[in-house]
C-alpha cells in the first residue's frame, strides 16, 4: 500500500471517528435538553370579567401580569412553567360552579384553585374544592361567612376581610367621639354577616346600635331608610353594592338624611366617583331623581375604610419592582388587553395571589422530592400533595404590590413582616386606609394597623364638616325628655292650688285646736273635725300627683308608686271626710230623735269606729284591685325635632295609669262613694228640724253634697270622654280641688259667725267683769251685781232655746198619742 493509500485511509479513519463523537455527543445533547425540558403545570381560576357591578376584568390581567414575572424570573420555579386556566363567572354562582366542574373533569389537573372574586361564588366553590383536596385563594372575595375553618378549611385570601374593616370602623367613631350608629344593610352573604359582626364589637366596646334596616328591593331600601330615620341616629354605616348603593343614597338625599345632619360611612372599593351613573345620567329610584350634583352634594363627607391597593413602601418588592415600578409596568402591560379592563385598583391582589401560589408551589418542590414525587405528577386524591401545599401557603411570607404579605391561622391577609412600628417603613403592617370624600375626591385621613390594632391619623388635614363650629357633627340629637304630658305653667297652678288648700286646712285644724273648748266648737265634734280635714289634706295630695310625671323607663317602680298614690289619696280622703261629717250628724240623730226615756250617749271612740269601718271598706277594694288587677303603664312616646340643623330632639312620653278592667273598678268605686253620700242626705234631711243650731250642719251638709255631686260627676264626665290627656288631666285635678275646697269651707265656715258671736259676749262680759274687779273701791255694789247679771242672762237663753226644743219634741209626741187614741176608737166601732 502506497503511502497516498495509507493516509486516505487514515483521513477515512478519522473522519469515522469524528463522526461517531459528534453523534454520541449530539445524543448526549438531545438526552440532556430532554431531562432539563420546562414541565408544565396549571392552576384554575374563576374570574368575573363582565356582569352586574361585577366588571372586574383588571384581576385577570393582574394575574396574567404575574404568571409572565413568574416565568422570566429563574428564582422562582425553575425547569417549570406555570399556566393559568380561566373561566368568566359574571358574578354568578350557577356559572362559577359550573367552571369549577369544568376545571376538574378536565385536564391538565390543577394544582390549586384562584377565585373567586364574588363572595357569592366563592363560598360554594371552596365548599366544592375542598372534596378534591384543593387550595383555593381568592383575591377580592371579603365575607365574614368565609373564616369559618370547619367549612371552608382549605381557604385563603389575599384582600382584607370585610370584617377586618370592622375595627378601623370604631377606631373613626372613638376618634369623632361617635357613640350611636344606625345600621342599613343590603341582604347579601357579605353585609348580612358583617351586621352582626358590628353588633357583637359593639355591644362590646360600649357603641350603642341605635337602628338597624336590611334591605333587597328599592322599596324596602326606603322604608329601612325610614326606619333608620325615625331613630334619629346621625351616624349611619351602610352595607351596599355599587348599583343599590347609589339607589339607597338618592332615597336618602329625598328623605333629607344628608350631610351635614347625616354622616355616612361604608364600603371604599368602589371606582372614583362611584356614586354617579356609569352613562352620566341622573340616578332614577321609581319617581325620584338624582343628578350628578345632587349625589356630589349626598356624598360628601362619605367616611370609608379600604385595604391600600398599592403598597407605600418604595422598596423592591417580590417581582424587584418597587410599587411605583411597578404600577408604571402594569399601565404599560393592560394596553394589550383593553377588552378586559375593569377595576384596575385590584389587580395588584390578583398579582399578589399568583405570586403567593408560585411560592407555596416552589417551596414544595424539595419536600416533594424527598417522597419522590413532583408537581408535574399532582393526583387530587393524593394526600402528601394537599398537606404539603397547605403547610406551605400557610408559611407564605413576601413583600408584595399590595404591601407585606402572610396569612392569618384562618386564611385571611396579614401583612406581618416584623414586630410594629410607626417610624420604620420595613416593619409596618399590611396597611387599611381611612379616607372621606370632600368635594367629590377621597381625602386620606388616616391609616389603621392590623396587627397593633392602632391608628395614625394625619396631621394637617382641613376636614370640612359643612357647619359653623367646625366641629364633627353629633351623632345623636340632644334629647330633651318630657315626662309630663301637662304644661309646665298649668302643673305649677295645680300644684299652688293645692298647696294653698292645705294651708287652708291646716288653718281650719289650727283654729280647732286652739278654740276646742269654746261652745261653737265643742258641740261640732272638735275630734271629729280633725278626720275631716285629714281626708280632705289627702284629696288635695291626690291633685298634686295627678300632675306630677318622671321618667317611666329609669323610674318605673317610683311612677307606679304615684299611679297607685293618686288612687288611693283620693278614695280613702274621700271616704275619711265625708265618713266622719256623716258620723257625726248621725249622733246628733241619735240622739235628738232618741224616742225613749233613757238618755243615749255616744262617744267619739264609738264615731271613730263608724269611720274606720267605711275607710276599712274602700281600702279593701283597693288591695283586691291591687292584688288582681295591678295598675301597670301605659306608655305612649311621641318625638319632635326642634332648633337650627334640628338637632334638639324633644321626647315626650305620655303615660297612663290604667288597669285590665279600669271600668269595672271606677263602677265599684263610684258605687261606694254614691252610697256614702245618699246616706248622707239622707241623714241631713232627717236632722234639718233640729233646733240645736250650733251642733246641727244639716243645712251645709246638702249644700256640701251637692258640692261634691256636681263636681265629682262633672269630673267623672271629663275623665271619660275628654281626649287631650293634658286637658283631662289639669280639669280633674282642679274640679277635685274646688270640690275638697268648698266643702271644707261649707263645714267649717259657718261656725266662724257663732264663735265670734260667743266670743264678743264672752269678751264684752270678761271686759266688764275686769272693770268692776279693777275698780277703784268708790265703784258701787249694785254695778257689781248687773254685770254678774249679764252673764246669767246669756246662760239663761241659751237654757230656753234647749226647753224649746224639748216643748216641740213633747207637743209632736202628744199629738201621735192621741192619733193612736183614734184610731183605737176606730178600731172598736169596727
């Protein structure tokens, strides 16, 4: 072989060689682009790009946002590519679980569920993902149903819950000195457990829930509304849907509960100038409107808390944007999806989610490979999966978009990155923003901190508040409570009236005790007088508190205690005066028409009995009324607004003393006392002959009971029929007073002439007695002698006015002796 052919062939040789190295390393290439080839995995989504208030197309492309950061970033999911299988639910629970059904039977398998935005679809399709051992995180969803761990165990969210707003609620009414709100929700899965959430803060932090309205049609929108009205509550906290809420509000602004009067606090998520028409066009409830400028004018001072969609810490977040960064690169990023947009403050929640996902996903994938399994092989029933994915969402911890981010024990959102503090950016908490709507733009006011549960409000701020003082308006009128349904001017007559019929009394009782033992006074029973002018003391008592009124709600017991006292004052002083005058004409009865020889004597002691006995009997009534039929209160309040801004707020409550059977006990009553005077007559006609003029008040007892007769019925009369409980009242109460008034002066006033009579005689005798005692001894006996003579001839008189009656008493008994005689002899001639 020629040395030409030897090296051919060597040139073959290596080019063989060459060949067959270039193969094997070209295989070992492809085998190694084949065992580092990208693996696709998938989670499902549920989003509400279109439908009523729900057009919040910007999560979408929030999350879009996120999955291409994700994929491009090589620390995140390495050799992975994360996709995102998605479906419109408008808002609609049959839509959601339809797509749920869809993203399951389907595949590839999803590794983890996002949605919902809707709470209304949220709370069944995490009840439904919970059987295939999913993760399911919403971005938007905020109810309160959604922390029950025994329902939805394997749930997370990356907004606030609504609830969570709850505490930066009460921190603005502490800060504005707010007490009493009124509640107006709109029946919904959110607001229905958000109104009782509220309810339980409040009864426990001393905030009294004045009112509280729910509603579901524009109808019953304005009669909760109305309700919320009547209760006069100034500070209202509403729970509504973007379309329900502007209804709610332009029913609010015709029921004149706008500010100033009003302050309104509620939801923040909507979009900038929400409360107008999406199509600039008035705000139509039934037959009200609302233009642009009436909706500006009832929103104004509209107080509301909102998670910060935007962090405010100018710091790299997860994805190395800063916030700011980062906003610029998702205005530039939407251009491209412009069928979608809807609601861009919340994509930065749906961004945050995707990433939460990716991290809970990556930090998996070690655990995983010690058990020898992968993300790519992920079985819904495999249960390694599903605790290793739950432990990991649960450790999640990152600087997102939307601030720091961490999950609570329950699933909510907790922006804990390190211990609090006011002055360090790095260590605040996931922030919620305090803001008020001043001409028609929010003004943030404050910021609240979850996890401190603090508040810091911004220095600085000119709140317009719309009145004078510049002070936060009341959140309650000034109450102003009237317990009497009288006037004060005519209480005060009633009650100076019977005041100066006491004295009066008590002036008739002085004169008693003081002058017993003159003749005038001695035969009209002194002791007995006393009885009188007691019951007639407690029947002005009974006026007095027929007008005096207290608080029924604080004081019960004590107005009961009035109610019972006017009853009782009145029956038993009735039954006291009149029992004792009627007892003791009926001894003067006894004993002038005393038919038999024997003298009768009758004491006081025996008169006192007589009384105690009819008194016994109306007090017996009144402890068997009290025992069976108590007087209870009958309450009727009626409010009036009063002053500037109608910010006085006058309650007038009109009580009533009344029984079950209040008739049948005025019958009995009426009966009693009707009985009580017939006798009464009875027993002044029968002693008017009497000629014993000092001790007989027959005359002025009929004058006294037809007193009484006539003022009594006309009371009774009044009492009935008379509607206008201050009228009634005032004419009973003075119809009373003139009847005790001129009954005591009946009684008591004609003795006055006969004791200054007997006093003048007394007087004149004791004068001239002095004299003749006290004069010199030139004065002579016979002068002595006619005054002592004057003084016998008084005596003497006062005997033959005694045997004239005595002579008329045995004239009357002759003449019946000798009608008997006659009819004696006619019997006999029979």
């Amino acid at each position: 072989m020629s040395n030409q052919d030897k090296r051919s062939c060597n040139s073959c040789c290596f080019r063989g060689i060459l060949v067959v190295i270039t193969i094997a390393l070209f295989e070992n290439a492809i085998a190694s682009n084949e065992g580092n080839a990208t693996k696709n995995i998938t989670i499902g989504s549920l989003f509400s790009i279109n439908g009523t208030n729900a057009a919040w197309g910007d999560c979408l492309i929030g999350a879009k946002f996120a999955l291409n950061h994700i994929n491009n970033d090589s620390r995140i999911l390495k050799d992975y590519r994360l996709h995102l299988s998605w479906g419109n639910t408008q808002c609609n629970p049959g839509k959601g679980m339809k797509i749920l059904y869809n993203h399951l039977s389907r595949k590839p398998k999803k590794l983890m569920i996002l949605g919902s935005s809707c709470s209304s679809v949220t709370e069944p399709v995490a009840q439904m993902s919970r059987e295939f051992n999913l993760i399911q995180i919403s971005y938007l969803s905020s109810s309160p149903s959604l922390n029950n761990r025994q329902v939805y165990p394997n749930f997370f969210r990356t907004r606030s819950c609504e609830s969570q707003r709850i505490l930066p609620f009460f921190s603005i009414l502490d800060h504005f000195n707010w007490s009493k709100i009124g509640l107006i929700m709109e029946n919904s899965v959110v607001y229905s457990s958000l109104a009782n959430y509220i309810r339980e803060i409040a009864n426990s932090s001393g905030i009294e829930v004045v009112s509280s309205a729910s509603f579901s049609t524009d109808e019953q929108s304005n009669e909760a509304l109305k309700v919320v009205k009547n209760s006069f509550v100034r500070v209202i906290y509403a729970g509504f849907s973007l379309e329900a809420g502007r209804k709610m509000l332009c029913q609010a602004y015709h029921l004149e509960l706008r500010p100033p009067n009003y302050t309104w606090i509620g939801p923040g998520w909507f979009h900038d100038q929400w409360w107008k028409s999406d199509h600039h066009q008035d705000i139509k409830v039934d037959t009200l409107r609302c233009s642009g400028a009436v909706m500006n004018e009832m929103i104004e001072g509209y107080l509301s808390v909102n998670p910060q969609v935007i962090s405010d810490i100018q710091e790299p977040t997860i994805s190395k944007y800063t916030p700011e960064e980062w906003t610029k690169a998702y205005d530039h990023f939407r251009q491209a999806f412009s069928h979608w947009q809807g609601r861009k403050d919340f994509a930065g929640y749906s961004y945050d989610a995707i990433w939460a996902i990716a991290i809970a996903l990556n930090q998996s994938i070690p655990r995983l490979r010690l058990i020898e399994k992968t993300l790519e092989n992920f079985q819904y029933d495999d249960e390694d999966y599903f605790n290793i994915f739950k432990e990991e969402i649960e450790n999640v911890t990152f600087h997102g978009v939307t601030g720091p981010f961490s999950f609570t024990s329950n699933g909510n959102r907790l922006g804990v990155l390190g211990p609090f503090s006011f002055t360090s950016n790095r260590n605040r908490l996931g922030v919620l923003v305090i803001q008020r709507i001043q001409n028609a733009k929010n003004v943030i006011l404050g910021h609240y901190y979850e996890k401190s549960e603090q508040t810091a409000w911004k220095s600085g701020i000119n709140i317009s508040w719309g009145i004078a003082d510049r002070k936060p308006p009341a959140d309650y009128p000034y109450v102003t409570k009237v317990f009497s349904v009288i006037p004060f001017t005519a209480t005060i007559i009633v009650i100076i009236a019977a005041v100066i019929g006491i004295f009066l009394a008590l002036i008739f009782a002085l004169l008693n005790v003081y002058y017993r033992n003159r003749r005038a006074i001695k035969v009209a029973s002194p002791n007995i007088n006393y009885t009188i002018i007691i019951g007639a003391i407690l029947c002005y008592i009974s006026t007095i508190l027929q007008v005096i009124y207290i608080d029924p709600v604080n004081e019960t017991d004590l107005m009961l205690l009035i109610c019972r006292g006017r009853i009782w004052f009145l029956v038993l002083g009735f039954l006291m005066g009149f029992g004792a005058l009627f007892a003791k004409t009926w001894r003067l009865k006894m004993i002038f028409q005393n038919k038999t020889a024997r003298s009768r004597i009758i004491t006081d002691s025996q008169l006192y009995l007589v009384i105690l006995i009819i008194v016994l009997i109306g007090a017996a009534i009144l402890t068997i009324q009290a025992a069976i039929d108590p007087i209870f209160l009958e309450s009727k309040i009626k409010t009036q607004l009063m002053g500037y801004r109608v910010n006085s707020l006058v309650v007038y409550y009109k009580n009533k003393c009344v029984t079950q059977n209040v008739m049948l006990w005025h019958v009995i009553i009426l009966i009693l006392g009707g009985v009580l005077l017939l006798y009464g007559l009875s027993l002044a006609w029968r002693t008017r002959n009497i000629p014993f003029h000092l001790a007989n008040d027959s005359k002025y007892i009929i004058f006294t009971i037809y007193n009484v007769t006539i003022f009594s019925g006309i009371a009774i009369l009044v009492g009935h029929t008379l509607s206008n409980i201050a009228l009634r009242v005032i004419l009973v109460a003075i119809l009373i007073i003139i009847a005790t008034t001129g009954s005591l002066c009946l009684i008591f006033i004609p003795k006055v002439p006969q004791f200054c009579k007997a006093r003048r005689q007394a007087n004149s005798v004791l004068c001239r007695e002095n004299f003749y005692v006290n004069k010199p001894r030139s004065l002579t006996n016979h002068d002595i002698h006619k005054a002592i003579l004057r003084k016998m001839e008084i005596k003497i008189s006062e005997l033959e006015e005694s045997i004239q009656f005595f002579r008329k008493k045995a004239k009357k008994k002759e003449e019946e002796n000798e009608m008997v005689k006659g009819h004696s002899g006619d019997l006999c001639n029979l």
